[in-house]
C-alpha cells in the first residue's frame, strides 16, 4: 500500500463501486445535462457518497465534483479532491462496462494520490507522487513501443464535437494518427483510457474538451508508471488546459507532432 493513500480511502471506493454495481439494469433516471452529455441516478448518488465520506477524510482539500462543481481557471483551489463519480456516464446509460469512478488529489497545482476504479471489471488503479503505479496493488508501468507503426492510441471526442468548430480538428487529427499507428480506439471514459497508458496497453492517449476530474487521477498513474503528460503543444501538464496527450515517454514528440497536422 502506497504511503500516501490509506485504506480509508480505497475502502471508500470500493464502496462507491457497488453502488453503481447496484443501479446495474435498474431504472437509472436519465436526465441531459446537455444533448449529448448526461447525468443519471447513480451519478448524483456516487457523488453525494464520495462527497460525504471524502471531506471528513480530507477536510483541508477543496472537494472539485462533477455534477456540483462551479470552478473558475481564476480560483483554483490550492489543494482539491477532484472527483468523477462515473466517468464514461454515457457507457452506463447503455449498459457498457467501461465505466470508472475516479479521484485525484491536488496540492499547488501538483498531483499527490490518485485512483481510478471499475466496477464491472474490478480494477483498481491508484498512484502516489514518487511511489509508481499500481493495479489491484500490483507494479504495472507504460509500455517501450519505440515505433508509432507498432503503437496502439486511445482518444475520445468533445460532447459538441458535431456542431463546434473544432469538429474538423478532430477529424483531421484522427486521420493523420489512422495513418502512421497501428489503430485507434474510443472507449469512452478519458479515466480508463489513462490507465490503459499506465499499463502499456495503449502507447498514447490523446483529447480535446475534457474537465478537471476527467484527468486528474488518470494523469497521476501515467507519469507514475513512467510516462509523459502534457497538452498538444508539449506545454507542461495542467488540468485547465483545454487538450491532453499521454504516453509512454518514448514516442510522446511523434505523437505531438501528429497533433500539429
């Protein structure tokens, strides 16, 4: 067990877990948040469990949730839990078990502990700053793919990817990571897609439009495992960047360079 993560903490989502393991096949409440981004039962009750439990854990952190957070690039907390109870909602409104609950912790803009959990698969990834990666308490570290022919990218799209501006961008960048990888895979939650860097499945991630507690834990368990964090244009990594791009390390400039296309 790392030093920085107790086992209140990974008792507490484990717990969440069922939870949504409860609302499994049961009526889940849909509501839209948007057209195309939603909300369900389970998210609000996950969030309202890991809320509750989390600040009396951690009373000196700012608590940064989904579905209750208003936060502004102007007040960032200096030291915040961020939180996505569910994580792929879209996945769990149809059933598909790529879903996680995810958690991250912040000091100065600095990742500290993070750990991304599925309930279906009952894989738990957790981080803490200087003590590596690990997978249900297991070593896991990125893959040394050292060619984008032999690499295997995980992305995701914007909810207004369809009307926005920044449509043709992302097609545009899909075309040119099709040509010199070996695939592209969309699995739908950003959290797992991070966690598979961590643990070489896929050599890079990459996404445009994503949140604070979309990125925070997964983020962590990349660069713990070995890899390389930043945005599009190899600035340092910031979860109030508008795009993020992970891999292995090894072929981080290739794929920036893809970015650019």
């Amino acid at each position: 067990m790392q030093d920085n993560l107790g086992i209140q903490t990974i008792d507490l989502i484990w717990q969440a877990g069922h939870i949504i393991r409860q609302y499994t096949g049961a009526n889940k409440d849909i509501r839209h948040k948007s057209e195309r981004d939603l909300v369900t039962a389970a998210d609000l009750a996950v969030e309202q469990f890991l809320v509750e439990h989390l600040s009396a854990l951690y009373p000196e952190y700012t608590l940064v949730a989904e579905e209750s957070a208003v936060i502004s690039n102007n007040a960032i907390p200096q030291r915040a839990l961020y939180i996505d109870p569910i994580d792929g909602t879209t996945n769990f409104a149809h059933d598909f078990p790529f879903v996680a609950i995810s958690v991250g912790a912040y000091r100065d803009g600095k990742g500290e502990w993070g750990i991304v959990y599925n309930p279906y698969s009952d894989e738990l990834y957790s981080a803490s700053s200087g003590e590596g990666a690990f997978l249900n308490g297991n070593h896991i570290s990125v893959s040394n793919t050292d060619k984008l022919s032999n690499s295997l990218i995980g992305t995701g799209f914007p909810y207004d990817v369809i009307r926005s501006q920044r449509r043709q961008q992302v097609l545009s960048t899909m075309d040119a990571v099709m040509q010199q990888t070996r695939g592209i895979r969309r699995c739908g939650s950003a959290a797992l897609d991070l966690c598979y860097v961590a643990r070489g499945v896929f050599e890079g991630f990459y996404e445009w439009g994503l949140k604070p507690w979309d990125i925070a834990a997964g983020a962590i368990i990349v660069q713990e495992a070995g890899g390389s964090v930043s945005d599009m244009f190899y600035h340092a990594h910031n979860l109030y960047t508008d795009g993020i791009l992970a891999s292995n390390g090894i072929l981080h400039q290739d794929l920036i360079s893809l970015m650019q296309e």
